[in-house]
C-alpha cells in the first residue's frame, strides 16, 4: 500500500526513512502520497542528520588528512546564508510549488496516478532534468548567476556549502518545473524537489573519493568537486543534481583531474551574508550603466557573466585566472575569543530560528517579522565579527539590547524553558563586553589625537 493511501494532515517519516531521504533511496512505496497536504518536509525534519553528518565530516577529515574539514568563519557564513533562504519559506509557500499548482489547477492536459511507481520515476527523471535545464542557464544568465553565485562563493568545500544557499534564486528556479504540471501530480512534484535538494548535500565533500561504477550515472562527491573548482577545465561543467547522464548527452560533463581550487574565479572576499547576495546585483547595475549601446546593456543581464562587448556569449576561456595551486582562501586574523563568541551565538540563532519553524502557524505576523528581522541582524553582525570589522562590535550592542527587549516583552522563546534566564544573562553581559570595547577604542583613539 502507498504511503499516502489515506488523506490527512503531514505524515512524519521514521528516522530511518529520513536518512534513506538523504541518498534518493526511499522507494516509491514509502514516499507516494495522494495529496499535497500529507506530504512531509523533509528537508525541515533533515536538519539533525545534517549536524551529524558535518561532524562525521570532520573527525574522517581529521583521521585522514589530520586536519579539519572546514573553518569557523567559512562555515559560520555557509549556515548563515542557508537559514537566510529559507525564511521567505517562514512567511508563505515556496514558490515552485504555488506556481506548480496554479498550472496544475487550471492547464493540466492529464492526470497520471500519483500511486504508480512509474509515475515516481518519471518525475525523478523530470525534477532532474529541470534542475540540469536550470543550473546550466544559471551559470550562462548573467542576472540569474547573480543569485546563484552565492553558492560557489565559498572557498572551502565541504557539508557546510551544501547548506550555503540563495535567498533569490528559487524565484528563476520554479519556471523549469512547469512543464511537468500538466500532467504529474502534486504531491509527487513536492517530494521529488525536496529528494532532488536533499541528495545534493551529502555530495558537497572531499573525504569521499570515487564510487567506482555509480561514477557513471550518478552525481557524486567527486563530480560536484569539479563543479565547484575555479580551475579553467571545471568552469561551467557537472551541473546534474542527482543524475549525471545529462552532462554527458549534453556534453558539459568533466572527470576530476588535477587538484580542485574552489570558489569563485574573482573571490569575494567576505563573510557577510548580505553583501554576498547583493553585491553581484549591484556590479551589474554598474556594468549595465557604464556599457554603451541599448543591445549591450541586454547583453549584460542575459548573457553569460564573462561577457563584454565583442566576446563571445560566454565570454573569452583565456581570460579565466590561471590556477598556480598556491591560491590562499580569504580568512581574516580573529581572535579566539571572538571565534568561541560567534559559534555560540550562533547557535542560540539555530535554536530561535528552530523554534520559529516549529511554532510559526501559532504566532501572529508581527511577531514572525520581528524574529525574522532579528535573525537577519544576527547573521549579519556574524559576517562582521568574523572578518573582525571595526563596526561590529556597535552592532553587537544594538543586537544584544534588542535581544533582551524583546525576550523580555515574551516575542521571543527558546526550544529550551531552561535556557530562558541564561540567554538573558548572557545577552546582557556581552552588551556590556561590547560597551568597554568601544569606549576602549574611543579612549585609544582620542590619546593618539593627544
């Protein structure tokens, strides 16, 4: 019998069947419902294997290379941009789906049976090849590589970029899956989208190597690398999400070779998860303005990001940087302390910010836009910190006093009762350790003046 074979409200999957979520490998059996309703997220329900498996991570890194499969900072700023996008989600439907289901209600051709394995694996195939159809032209659409370069921005590889996502590109994303509501159901698109993103996690890594035959057909550790390298033989290469097949009917696939060099061919430079969605949007408004001619300036919104008048669609491959393999990844000076002081407050942040998902259809708007905007404070005052800004610690101050106002009026609450009275104490001390800071710095500054 399917899963869904009675209607009713979300059904939780079983820790196991959360796990076989991971690596595609729920049958259709097992993840089959009749309607959307009955659909659980488990993206959401995946979040503790994800602290898991980012820990395995790092002790296999450690046994094999002694040395850490990532850095405070880099990874601070990767779940920083994951919790980022997906607070649109807090406030209203994913989008893919509300456009899915708008094109489902009203333009269906036919209905296959959302009960027929043959329906599952068709939409496999389908939700993979849309994602393939949409990756490439994310890279090859200037104003689309503008949202979804916040991915390849990191310059370390590991569980941690899986997570590292973008607040806009779902919003160019959802047009490649229409094709497929004319006739498949729902139910089966939603959990086949959430499969599609979920197997991509566990590929984001180095301490996997090769996979032997599976090399073949699926997307792997060692594929993703090569998509993720700024090496000239990897740019726009392996865009397949679960499926490498399409890569080599299409001919964009490329079997790792020498040592991988990730991130972007120009670094960012930065931490701050609001400048890293940003920015790109903003030099494009720039080049749009400072380009002649009205066919140019279009030409700068879709063609490809290397573009520039008199290149190629894509731009010029001899104008990529040129690998020399002692490329140092961006990682400012920070003090220890600072360091201990980020990765606690972040986590107090993934514990408010779990607590809202779990409590948000109970909580009046207001009070899910002022925790929302919390949030987003937070996150950015921590790409601040962790590139060691001067401006932080005034930032850190508002933070920490707003934190206290608005735990203290009840708009805020952990997961945890027992944490209540120590984040406040908490909050309120590094109010006041960010207070001597400044008025530190205030006094050194004046006696340099003297």
């Amino acid at each position: 019998m399917a899963a869904g074979s009675e209607a009713g409200g979300p059904r939780d999957p079983t820790p196991g069947q959360q796990l076989r979520a991971l690596f595609y490998a729920l049958p259709p059996g097992e993840s089959s419902f009749r309607s959307l309703e009955e659909v659980p997220d488990y993206v959401e329900k995946s979040i503790p294997f994800f602290i898991t498996f980012i820990g395995l991570e790092f002790a296999v890194s450690w046994i094999q290379k002694r040395k850490l499969s990532g850095r405070i900072n880099d990874g601070i700023s990767s779940l920083s941009l994951g919790i980022l996008s997906r607070l649109p989600d807090v406030l209203f439907r994913s989008v893919d789906l509300i456009s899915y289901i708008y094109v489902w209600n009203n333009y269906r051709l036919f209905e296959l049976p959302w009960d027929s394995p043959w329906t599952w694996y068709l939409t496999l195939l389908g939700v993979d090849f849309a994602y393939y159809c949409f990756h490439r032209i994310s890279h090859e659409v200037n104003i689309i590589w503008a949202a979804h370069q916040v991915h390849h921005s990191s310059e370390d590889y590991n569980l941690f970029t899986a997570l590292r996502q973008s607040v806009l590109q779902k919003y160019t994303s959802w047009m490649f899956n229409l094709p497929m509501a004319l006739f498949i159901p729902p139910s089966v698109f939603a959990v086949h989208l959430q499969f599609n993103l979920l197997y991509q996690f566990w590929i984001h890594t180095e301490v996997i190597t090769k996979l032997g035959p599976l090399e073949w057909i699926l997307n792997t550790p060692s594929h993703h690398r090569v998509h993720h390298g700024r090496n000239p033989y990897c740019i726009d290469k392996n865009y397949g999400g679960t499926l490498i097949i399409w890569d080599r009917i299409f001919g964009t696939f490329e079997a790792e070779d020498e040592k991988v060099v990730y991130g972007l061919t120009h670094p960012v430079n930065s931490f701050d998860p609001i400048m890293l969605q940003l920015r790109p949007l903003a030099h494009i408004w720039n080049t749009f303005w400072a380009t002649p001619g009205f066919c140019n300036k279009l030409s700068v919104i879709f063609k490809g990001p290397g573009w520039g008048p008199g290149k190629p669609r894509l731009g010029l491959p001899e104008e990529i940087p040129v690998i020399t393999g002692k490329e140092v990844p961006f990682n400012p000076i920070v003090p220890a302390y600072l360091n201990c002081y980020a990765v606690v407050h972040f986590a107090i942040i993934v514990d408010l910010y779990t607590e809202l998902l779990a409590t948000v259809t109970m909580l009046s708007q207001g009070t899910v836009l002022l925790r929302i905007g919390f949030i987003i404070l937070s996150l950015a005052s921590f790409g601040l910190l962790m590139e060691n800004k001067s401006k932080a610690g005034i930032l850190e101050i508002i933070r920490c006093l707003v934190f206290i106002v608005i735990y203290k009026l009840g708009y805020f609450r952990s997961q945890f009762s027992f944490l209540g009275y120590a984040y406040e104490i908490l909050f309120s001390l590094c109010a006041a350790f960010w207070g001597i800071q400044i008025m530190k710095r205030i006094t050194s500054f004046k006696d340099k003046r003297h």
